[in-house]
C-alpha cells in the first residue's frame, strides 16, 4: 500500500525566511507519480508539481523549489524568500499506478503561516 | 471555462436526511473524484469514475453512493445522512493518458454539516 508521510503538522516563519516543508514516501512500485497542492484560506485545492519516478532532476519556479531523493524516498519542497500569500496548507500526494487505477494518496497537509 | 464546479458550497442537514452533491467538468476529463477532507486527515478518497457509467470504491465508500451517468458530471449521494459525514466535500477531475497520470483540477469544495 502506499502512504505519505508530512510530520511536520505546522510551520510558522516571518516574511522573508526560507522554509522547506517535508515530504515522505512508501510505494512498492517503480513507477509513480508526486504532487505537491497548495490550499489557500480560501479552501480551493490548487495543483503546484507533478514529479515522475525517473526524473530526479530538481525543479525550480520562481522562490519555489522541489527536491525528490529516491534514496531517501523524498520529495521535499522549499519557500525562498517566504510571503505573507504563502500562507497555505500545503499537501503533498503519491500515485502508484496509472491508467484506470490512477489515484491519488494523500499527506495530512502541512500549515505554514508566514507572518509579516 | 468554469473547470470544475459543485453544487451547492453549504449544506446543513438532520440525521438521515438524503441528499446529493453535484460536480460537473467542462474539460472534456475522462476521470473524475470525490473525496472528503477533515481537520488532520488529509483527503481520503470516496469514490472515483475513469469514465461515463463507470465508478469505483476509494479508500471511504461506506455511506456514500455515485453516479456517473454523464460524461461531465459526477454525482455524489448520502441516502441517510450521518454526523460522521460532517466534512468538507471536493470533487476533482484529470485527463487520462496511457502510462501517465494528469494532474487533478479541485472544485471549490461543499461544506456539509449533519446535527
């Protein structure tokens, strides 16, 4: 069974700090797919990244960044230069399989507040 | 382009009392969802469709029935309604691809209470 871990539960920063928000893995398959969603206060679900298995490259957006370590079974995401708009629960998710089996797990979501 | 919507964004309903939630897509999506999000949970997934007449368990089908009679729209049913079912509702909707997995579009969300 695949699961996901994010143990932090809350983060708080002021404006400007740099914040990395963990991510952890279990799957059996070589294949899968990760995600990271961002929840505003608003409460709309708003996708950020999708990371495949074979492409470990680390991505940049902006003051956004990803970090995936297979070895670590990680997909960790950091906040450069944080903002008060950052502040979101942020969820990371896992699919094993794809096609008609395609579904998405779930982490319990991370609430980062940054502060001004 | 609307993405996804629900209908309705509140409910309050008395125990076992019936009602349904309705999500509709207009991106042509072959896969649709429906899960519900409480305070330290996460979403867990209710149902989900990977096409029209189509549906199948997730991972908290107890209490909840689904229809997916059209293509763009992905109905979510309580035949009676139980406080365990306060939650937040969201739909979701992906493209399907052979060897790949799309990206889930949420719609706003439905806040159900049951007293």
């Amino acid at each position: 069974a695949q699961k996901v871990t994010q143990a932090q539960t809350e983060i708080s920063v002021v404006e400007k700090e740099d914040v990395t928000l963990d991510c952890v893995y279990e799957t059996r398959d070589t294949t899968y797919y990760l995600f990271w969603y961002k929840q505003p206060p608003s409460g709309e679900l708003v996708f950020l990244i999708r990371r495949n298995s074979f492409d470990e490259q680390n991505e940049i957006s902006g003051r956004y960044s990803w970090n995936f370590q297979k070895s670590t079974s990680s997909f960790n995401f950091t906040i450069t230069a944080s903002q008060v708009v950052d502040s979101a629960v942020y969820f990371c998710a896992l699919s094993e399989a794809y096609g008609a089996n395609s579904k998405l797990t779930f982490g319990k979501g991370i609430t980062l507040s940054v502060r001004p | 382009n609307a993405g996804v919507t629900q209908t309705p964004k509140f409910r309050v309903l008395k125990t076992g009392q019936s009602m349904t939630l309705l999500c509709a897509q207009d991106m042509n999506h072959e896969y649709m969802y429906w899960y519900r999000q409480d305070p330290g949970m996460g979403l867990r997934l209710i149902h989900y469709s990977v096409g029209e007449g189509t549906t199948a368990k997730g991972e908290v089908p107890d209490g909840y029935n689904v229809s997916r009679l059209k293509k763009q729209n992905f109905l979510l049913g309580l035949e009676s309604a139980a406080p365990s079912q306060t939650s937040v509702y969201f739909c979701a909707s992906s493209y399907s691809g052979a060897g790949s997995l799309y990206e889930q579009y949420f719609g706003p969300g439905t806040r159900l209470t049951v007293t």
